[in-house]
C-alpha cells in the first residue's frame, strides 16, 4: 500500500520571504506618521517613494527595505 504524501501547512509570506510583512497601518505605527502620509509615499517616483509591493489591491512593505530607505532617505 501506497502512501500519499503528507499535506504541508501553509507558508506565511514571512516564512517565503524570510522577513517581517508590514501593512499601510503597521508602516506608519513604525514611522510615527499619519496613514495618509504612507499612501502619499507610495505614489512618489524616485528616492522619495517608499518601497513597497502589491498583493492584489493590497499595499505591502518589507520591514527591512523601509528601515534601509529611512536611513538613505536621512542623508537627503
């Protein structure tokens, strides 16, 4: 007898990426700024727009490349 193959738990984004998944909310928890102002850096071109990626309509931010874009964005 044949047997199949154990189901595997499904992988969180942080477990695929290796790092911390942040949203809209969570950004400007961490910034101290308002929503509106992450949103607003979002839809800059160039050095002033915060980086981020789309999961469908949702707006995602890597914990790392937003502390790493603060510190460059410092020495402006």
């Amino acid at each position: 007898m044949t047997s199949l193959p154990e189901a595997q738990p499904p992988r969180l984004p942080e477990r695929v990426y290796g790092e911390r998944l942040l949203t809209v909310s969570e950004v400007a928890t961490l910034l101290k700024v308002p929503v509106s102002w992450v949103y607003g850096r979002t839809r800059r071109r160039g050095v002033d727009q915060i980086p981020h990626f789309k999961l469908g309509k949702y707006l995602r931010f890597s914990e790392h490349a937003v502390l790493t874009w603060i510190e460059e964005f410092k020495g402006f």
